[in-house]
C-alpha cells in the first residue's frame, strides 16, 4: 500500500483574508512527516482546525517576502515555545527571510527555545534544496515583483521487491539482485536481464509543485513535467489580463496552459483575488481549458 501523499489547502486568497479565505498557506503530509508551504495570515488558526500536527512539521517552504505568503510565519514559530518544540525546524525562503524572522525576534525580545535551521535561497535555476529517504524537494525560480520561488515535491520510491523464483531461474548473485532492485538491468553472458522482467510491479511515484505568486512562465515548464498534481495561481479571468501581466499574477486560461504544456495529472487552483466572492471564476475559467482541475480552497484535502 501507497504512503500517504496528502495536500491541504490552508488559504487560498491573495493580498488579504477575504471571504472566509485565508492568504496563501499549505501543508503536506507525507507518511505522518509535514511540510508547510508559505505562512499567510491566519496559518496558524488553520492548521489547528485541519490537524496539521505541529509537532512532526519538518520544514517550511517560503514562497516569497510578500506579506500574503508570511504574515503568519512569526506566530507559527513563537508558539513552538508554547508547544516545548525540540527538534529542529528547516525553514527554506529567498534572501531577506533571516532578516525578517530576526527583526521580528529582537523586537520582542524573544528567543526560540528549539533550533530553526534557516537556509535563503539566491539560485537562477532548479535545485534540489532538500533530501530524505522518502522525499525530495525542489526549489526553482518563478517570475514576479520580487524574489520568488516555486517547489516540486517528488517521492522517492524504496527499492523493487525482486520476485523469489528469479533468483533461482537466472542464479543471480547477490550484486546482480542489488541492482535490479536499483532498478538497473543486468548483463548474464550475452543476455541482458530486464529488471522489469524480475520484479513485482510498483506504483509510480508521486509528485507535487506549488507555483505562486507568478506572471505567466513557460520557462518552469520542464521543471514541473510529468507533475502529479500542479498547484498554479489563478488570482484571476482572462479579463483582467492586463492586470495580471502588470502585477505578476496569472489567469485562469494560462494557468491551465501551463498545467497542459506540462503534462500535469491535474491543476488546483487558488490565490483567488478578493473581486471574486467564490473565486469560482478563475477555476471555472481554467476547467474549459484543462478539464483536469479542481478549485482549490480552504479546507481542501487532496491524496496525490
Ligand atoms: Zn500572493
């Protein structure tokens, strides 16, 4: 059985809470480990009411300093010191956010009692940025006013369960099991074994990206191929084109572009700006483009 991959949406509006949507926050659960991606205003309420477990949060991921993607980060860290936090906490941003979390400590005199590892990215292309044995994250850039990064979540798969009777039927030594359960072929004579040919069948892995806050980009096109599910800022329809183009922000129609042009399995949307009451517009704009969407929303619980 699979392990769990699950996204919850914790906010889903730009700018400011609106409409009983919070600005942007998100977490990951995978396999009872939690991520968090971007802390906006009213994060930390969120993540009480849909059970992020604080306590096995790993790292945060922050997309950029905008105010919508940070606000709640400050309340998020100082209440470790409520919760007796111990182990350490990873927190990933672009340059500035080591600057903004210490102002904030100074001037409340407060020191975090649990070690904040803090890593500020100033990298122009993808980088893997962080590696478990079940996970691994990308950072690559995204267009907009300011420094801003987009992050792709992929699960390493163990390794292939060989089937019992292979090993007997080509006499495998114990290297040539190891790597066919790397996934490698292996070389017998003349003959080359197919490792597919020897092991049981194992699901694909799954994987993630968050894209926001951006203008239209096709250059992260490659970066989030193949994506299992792609989360794309849709702040708003084709009608406000112009407005998008000049704030950075994306459409539902070229949302829905890029999640076609990347194969995606399918495309949440969300950073809904406060003009739509529902934010239905947006999403219903990018579903007549890719009929693979779903509206993103606060509340919402996804299994990759
Ligand atoms: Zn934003």
């Amino acid at each position: 059985m699979s392990k769990t991959f699950q996204l919850t949406i914790l906010g889903s509006n730009a700018a400011m809470p609106a409409f009983g949507r919070m600005t942007s926050c998100q977490s990951i659960n995978y396999n009872d480990n939690y991520f968090l991606i971007d802390a906006g205003e009213g994060a930390q309420i969120r993540m009480t009411e849909y059970k992020v477990k604080r306590n096995r949060l790993r790292c945060i991921y922050i997309s950029h300093l905008h105010g919508d993607h940070v606000f709640g980060l400050p309340g998020i860290l100082t209440s470790y010191n409520h919760y007796n936090r111990s182990t350490p906490l990873h927190l990933f941003g672009p340059t500035g956010i080591k600057a903004y979390i210490e102002a904030m400590l100074a001037a409340g005199q407060t020191t975090l009692r649990f070690e904040l590892i803090i890593t500020e990215m100033d990298h122009t292309t993808p980088q893997v940025i962080w590696k478990s044995h079940e996970l691994t994250v990308t950072a690559f850039p995204l267009k907009h006013r300011i420094a801003t990064y987009g992050y792709r979540f992929d699960e390493q798969l163990s390794q292939y369960n060989i089937i019992p009777q292979k090993i007997k039927e080509h006499r495998l030594s114990i290297s040539e099991i190891k790597e066919i359960k790397s996934g490698n072929n292996v070389r017998q004579g003349d003959a080359e074994l197919q490792y597919l040919d020897l092991v049981y069948p194992r699901d694909k892995p799954r994987s993630y990206a968050y894209c926001s806050d951006t203008v239209y980009d096709e250059s992260i096109v490659p970066t989030i191929k193949d994506v299992t599910a792609l989360y794309h800022e849709t702040t708003y329809t084709s009608e406000f084109a112009k407005e998008a183009e000049e704030r950075y922000h994306t459409t539902g129609m070229q949302a829905a572009k890029i999640a076609q042009l990347a194969n995606a399995g399918l495309l949440i949307t969300g950073h809904y700006s406060s003009r739509y009451r529902r934010g239905d517009e947006p999403y219903l704009e990018a579903k007549s483009y890719f009929a693979e969407t779903l509206k993103g929303y606060d509340g919402m619980i996804h299994n990759l």
